[in-house]
C-alpha cells in the first residue's frame, strides 16, 4: 500500500475507534506531554462504559445536523458536519485525483484511461490532471495489474470509469460546454453499503460499455470532501451511496415567448444500497436498465439537436472567419493596389515637377544665355567700330614704300561678297583681321561716330587688344567670332600679335582668303552658350569652303 500523508487536524473524538479521516494526533515528547498521557489512558479507562451513551448522542446530533462535540485533552472542539477546514484549502483536482487513487486501491480496478496507458508504460506512468482521469503514477495495487503475481491476467483486469478531475462547478460547465451527459458519484465511508457499491457497480463492465459508448462524464467524491460535500447539497442527497445524471435540457416557457436557453437540469437520482444486483436502487443493472430505456432515449435527441446547432454554429463560425480573412486579405490587396497606385502618381507628379523645375533651369539658362549674348553682341560691336577707328589701316598709294611690298588680298565673306584690299608687307595680321572685322559692321554706323578710344578704357593699339582677349578669357578665334583660311590649297591664317603679313608664306605676294565663322560655346560672359555677333545660325550659313566642296 502507498503511504499518504496524514491528516491529524480532526482526532479524539468521542468514539474509540478510528474511522474515515480520523487519525491519533501526533504528539510531541515535551515534559508537558509525558504528564499528561497517562492522565489521558486512565480517563479513556474511566469513559469505557459512556461508550455506548456517547454513540447515541453521535447519531441524534448527526441526524439532526447538530455540529458535534470533539472531547479531547480535557477541552472541547466542534466539526461540522460539511466540509472541515482542514479541507478548504485543497485544491479540487489534487483531492478528486486522491479520491480515485484511493478507490483504486480499495477495489483492486484501475480506470480505463489508466489502463490503456499501463499496456504501454507497465508502472511509469505519468499522472494528468486534465479534464478526465489520465495515467496515473501509482504502482499496481492488490495483483489487479500485476500478471503472474496473483494468477490474475491483462482480461480479468477489473476497470473502473475515467474520472474527471477536478471541482464539481468545473465538471458542470464542462458537461454544459460539451453538451455531455454528467454522471455524479457521491460516497460516505460512514455508510456500510458504500463498499459494495464500489466494488459491484463501479467495476461492472455493462455500466461502463453504457458510459463509455455514450460518452458520459463521471465525476465521483467522499462526502467528508468540500467539493463532494457542496455537490451533496446541490443535488439534495440524503443518502448514500448516491447517484445523480445531470445534462442540458429545456426550459419551460409561454407558447408565444422565445425559447430560453437551455439549463442544466437533474435529471434522475438514485441513493441506497446497490444489493440485491436487480432491483437495488445503485445496482449497476438498475443504472443500465434506466438509462438505456428511459435517460438516454428522452434525453440524446435534444442534446443531438444542441449538438448539431454547436456544429453549424462553429461551421457558421469558421465560414465567417474564412470570409474574414478572405475580406482581410482582398482589402490588403486594395491598399497595397491603392498604395501602389499613389506611389506611381506621386513618383510621376514628382517626375513632371522635375521636368518642370528642369524646363524652367533650362529656359532660365536660356534668357540668362541670351541676356549674355546680347551684352557680348553690344561690347563686340563698341570694340569692332573702334577698331576700325584705331587698327584699321588705309590703303597703301602707289610709290608709297614706308609699309613694304603692296600685296594685293581679295577677301570671301561667308555672305558671298568678295572684297579686294592692298597691304603693305610690313603691316600687321591685326590690320588685316581688323579689316575683316570691320566688314561685319552695319551700314548705319558710320565711320565718323566710331569711339576715339578703347571701350572700358582699355590701352591704345595691339596691346590694348591683347589685354581685352584675356580679360574676356576667350581664344582669339572665338574673341574675333570668325578665322581666316586660304582658299587653295586650305590653309589656315591665325591671329598672332605683333606678326606682320609679309612674314605669312602663304600670303607672299597676295592671296586669296576665305572668312569662316567660329561658334563660340563657352559663354564665358555668362551661364548661357552663345555665338558671337559676327555668327549666324547653322541653319543659315550657306557658306562652304573650297575643302568641303
């Protein structure tokens, strides 16, 4: 037998003989104690012939539910009928597993949930408090288990129902939450018929193919238990063994009003002694014949409708879900779309920004090009009518020989006009581009307004000219806005300072040369490209060299 631990919070009652829960106080081996005992042997000596007196007072309080009075070391205590305080702090599930645990061993069975269990594990089972009696892991007791031992084989192993563990208002709900038929146990040591009961009709097998072909809860428990006691005044027992099935069914209502929801109803009771077998009232026969011809037809076709209605309910409840998430998921796929579509508008409303503020640099750039191009045009133009003042050189007259050998230079505009002019040898190129230069010049300027001296205050001469092409940071092609190249063989005709036209070969003697303009691209007088004054659009220059005709 398993040890437990001892509960000595209830002892010396009135009656000698331990009983139930009642156990000797274990006491301490103080001075106070060795007194006392045998002071306590010889008043218990002295009581023996009140034993018969103090048992009829025990019965008429009892039945009267009067609390009883606990004579013990010369003081009195009280225990209540109901539950005891020792009791109240247990928790539900650790009491109802001891409850089967000690069944178990009063009536060598073993549950059916444990025996499947010791079929694999033989001993090392694993006890659970769940919602039914699992594994537990207690050894087999009495030979009921253990083959060989007593002669008893794995089919005479005698069963007991799956127990639920746990308080009775937790194995209420969970027979209203499952809709299950509730079958409730209560037991009393104190009542001679308990022991039958539990070894002949727990463990008869035609009570427990009923219970567990229709799934019906047990839930079992000792009067002398908080739980079992409260459950004992629920269901109104009175005397014990007792039996009680209890399940959801209908209330009673007006024809025209609603139907309530169902409630938890008592529905048989069944108290007494289980012998005779065939007509006692907690005979397993009796429980069998009730519930097979009289519980279970009036009672499984409601709790099958509210079985159906729990299934479409949980049907209807997972397509709502279903439909949730399916909802959830096309309005995700919305805002993604909506999402996405607001990027790509955005993406283009920042695109055409750009296009915008791009266009707007640009057409910026432009007028500032332009604003540039003209400034340049108007400082060309004061430098090209001053020049023509203060570099250009008169014709050399005939006999005339302080410039050199005269030299005969006809002149090709991009326009087509062709020009002739005489120079001396000894006359500068700058003469001659200044010449050229002042070919471009309008017809309403007249030579006699031309400026006396340099724009901006320049210096006189060469030099004067010089300082102005880098002060404009602009090459000399591009200063001068065009480039002069002889006709044939292509040869081109640089500006050089202080270089006179004697000493160019290919002017020896005179020549013929070609004007070309020079596109100037730099901008250097502001952000914007332009061309110079003297340069006209590529579309309308119809002029070509001798080389690329």
């Amino acid at each position: 037998m398993e040890e437990f631990d001892v509960d000595d919070s209830e002892q010396g009652l009135l009656s000698g003989r331990r009983g139930g829960r009642e156990f000797r106080q274990v006491e301490s081996s103080s001075i106070l104690t060795i007194v006392i005992r045998p002071l306590r042997v010889v008043f218990n000596i002295l009581a023996i012939p009140l034993y018969p007196i103090f048992s009829l007072l025990r019965f008429i309080f009892r039945a009267l539910r009067i609390p009883l009075p606990n004579f013990g070391s010369f003081t009195f205590s009280y225990r209540p009928l109901g539950p005891g305080s020792s009791h109240e702090a247990r928790d539900p599930k650790s009491v109802a597993e001891r409850w089967v645990r000690a069944l178990e061993e009063e009536t060598g069975a073993v549950c059916i949930g444990r025996s499947a269990n010791r079929r694999r594990e033989r001993g090392n089972g694993h006890s659970v408090a769940t919602g039914v009696a699992g594994p537990s892991n207690l050894t087999a007791r009495g030979g009921a288990w253990e083959e060989g031992s007593s002669g008893v084989g794995e089919g005479e192993l005698k069963l007991l129902p799956d127990f639920f563990l746990g308080g009775y208002e937790e194995f209420a709900r969970t027979c209203q939450k499952d809709i299950k038929i509730g079958c409730v146990i209560i037991v009393s040591e104190e009542h001679d018929d308990v022991a039958e009961f539990k070894r002949s009709t727990l463990t008869d097998p035609s009570l427990l193919r009923v219970i567990q072909e229709n799934d019906i809860l047990v839930w079992g428990g000792d009067i002398r238990d908080r739980e079992a006691w409260g459950a004992s005044q629920k269901l109104q027992a009175t005397t014990y063994p007792f039996v009680a099935f209890i399940a959801l069914q209908p209330r009673r209502a007006p024809a025209s009003s609603a139907p309530p929801a169902p409630m938890m109803t008592i529905l048989s009771r069944h108290q007494g002694p289980s012998i005779p077998s065939t007509s006692a009232p907690t005979a397993a026969q009796t429980l069998v014949a009730h519930l097979n011809e009289h519980l279970l037809p009036r009672v499984n076709p409601f709790l099958d409708k509210l079985r159906a209605q729990a299934t479409e309910r949980d049907r209807e409840r997972k397509l709502r879900e279903e439909q949730d998430r399916a909802f959830a998921e096309l309005a995700r796929k919305d805002a993604e779309r909506i999402e996405k579509r607001r990027q790509q508008e955005r993406a283009a409303a920042e695109e055409k920004q750009r296009a915008a503020e791009a266009e707007a640099r640009a057409a910026e750039e432009q007028r500032k090009a332009e604003e540039a191009k003209k400034l340049w045009e108007a400082h060309r133009s004061e430098w090209r009518r001053w020049i023509r003042r203060g570099l250009v050189l008169r014709e050399p007259r005939p006999g005339e020989n302080g410039r050199g050998k005269t030299m005969r230079v006809g002149v090709r505009m991009p326009d087509g006009r062709r020009v002739v002019r005489f120079f001396g040898e000894n006359d500068s190129v700058t003469s001659l581009y200044a010449y050229v230069d002042s070919l471009f010049i309008p017809p309403e300027f007249g030579q006699d307004v031309d400026p006396a001296t340099p724009p901006g205050g320049a210096w006189v001469g060469e030099s004067g000219l010089s300082g102005e092409m880098e002060k404009s940071g602009r090459t000399p092609e591009k200063w001068w806005g065009f480039k002069l190249v002889l006709a044939y063989p292509r040869r081109e005709i640089p500006w050089e300072a202080d270089k006179k036209i004697g000493e160019i070969d290919v002017l020896k003697g005179g020549g013929q040369v070609v004007v070309e303009f020079v596109a100037d691209n730099d901008g250097l007088k502001g952000k914007g490209k332009g061309r110079s004054s003297a340069e006209p659009d590529d579309d309308d220059d119809e002029y070509h060299t001798e080389e690329s005709d």
